[in-house]
C-alpha cells in the first residue's frame, strides 16, 4: 500500500535543471567547447563534482583538481543567482494541487534530492512546509543511479521502499529508484524514462488515485 510520495526537485517540482544547464554550458563555452540539451540528459540527478567530471571530459579538457573545484563553484554563483530571484509561480504545473491533495488525504511527503541548494529553491517558491522530510545533497554520500537518496527518505518516514512512489525526471532518477524497490514515476519523455512504472508529461489533472492504479501498485 502506497503511504508516501517521495519527489525529486530540479525538473519535478520546479523548473530549474534549466538554470543548471544553462551554467553548466556557461562554464563550458569559457572553457572553449559546447554540449547540447541532450548531452545534458546525463547531468540530470548527477551531483555538482560528477557533472563537471563529464563535462569536462565532452570537451577533453583536463583540469587539476582544484580548477575544478574554482570551476564548480563558479558555476553555482551564476545557478545561485538565478535560483535567488525564483518566484512561487515557477512551481511546475499541478505540483501545488498534488502536494495539497497528499496532505489531505494523510500521505507522507518527501524530498530526495542531488542538490546542496534543495531547501533554499523550496524557501523561494514558498512550498517547504509541505514536506514531512528532506534529504538532499547536503546529507548523501552517493550519487543517484545510487538509491541512497530516497533510501534515506524511506528510513526517515520509516516506510518501505514499496510503500513510496519515486517522481523523477532523471534518468540517472528513476535507476536509483528502481535500484531501491521504489515505484518510480518518470517526469518527462517516454523516450529517456522508459524505465519507470509510469511516465507524465507534467501533474497537470493528475490525481494519486490514478497514479496509484496506473503503478499497479
Ligand atoms: C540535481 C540536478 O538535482 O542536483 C543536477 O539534477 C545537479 O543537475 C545536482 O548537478 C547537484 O546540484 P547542486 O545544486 O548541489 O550543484
Ligand atoms: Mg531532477
């Protein structure tokens, strides 16, 4: 029985693996070379140290370690600038209508998240009080494909893995989830999120009940 939902937050919750993007391909054309919206399918859920390692190697660039730590850094100035001027009405559609509706209906809420800026783009749109608790990557040690995010979450609520649903649009996502007994719901295309239990195109006139039905759960 499904008891709590566990949601990832760039792409699911809020619209900002555009910002990460964006900075990623900033720090690239500094550094010479380009990547595309495709290659940065990849990047999705992967944390901050792992996405410049393969950046930099799409580029064949080879930096010293503490170049990347100065490059990293520079990076999340320009992601924090962005994610400093966010607004409640970037909260993805229908996001706001589903948290509400879990609440009421007594399911538990939860963050899984790669990200070390999680809580303060959950401060900006105003929507960090819905969330019963928040692991993100400030507090893991492995990165997704690794389940130990949502784990982490699952222990916290103290439910099991098959009584959470996992929201991702990552690919790197919904392996995790996969990897953990999750049910894993993929936010995005059928063509990156295959993998998934199910895949949505946004929580726009979605209800957990259809959810639900839909996993098989
Ligand atoms: C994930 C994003 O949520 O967090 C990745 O999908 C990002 O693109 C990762 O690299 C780490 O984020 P941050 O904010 O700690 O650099
Ligand atoms: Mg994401």
């Amino acid at each position: 029985m499904i008891k709590a939902c566990i949601f990832d937050l760039d792409g699911v919750i809020v619209d900002t693996a555009k910002y990460h993007f964006k900075s990623w391909r900033r720090m690239a054309n500094e550094l010479g070379f380009d990547f595309t919206e495709k290659d940065n399918e990849q990047l999705k859920g992967v944390s901050r140290m792992d996405s410049i390692n393969l950046i930099l190697g799409w580029g064949n660039k080879q930096l010293s370690e503490a170049d990347k730590v100065k490059w990293a850094s520079q990076k999340n100035e320009w992601y924090l600038e962005a994610v400093n001027k966010m607004t409640p009405d970037e909260i993805l559609p229908g996001v706001l209508v589903l948290l509400q509706d879990l609440r009421k209906k007594g399911y538990k809420i939860a963050l899984g998240s790669s990200s070390k800026n999680a809580e303060l783009a959950l401060r900006k749109v105003r929507i960090i009080s819905y969330f019963n608790t928040i692991i993100d990557g400030t507090k893991t040690t492995r990165s997704k494909p690794d389940p130990q995010v949502f784990q982490m979450g699952a222990q916290r609520l103290r439910l099991a893995p098959e009584e959470c649903i996992v929201f991702e649009d990552a690919v790197s996502g919904v392996a995790a989830a996969l990897a953990g007994g999750f049910y894993a719901v993929g936010m995005g295309s059928p063509e990156n999120l295959g993998a998934a239990h199910l895949v949505l195109s946004s929580f726009e006139n979605i209800t957990i009940e259809s959810i639900i039905k839909q996993i098989g759960a």
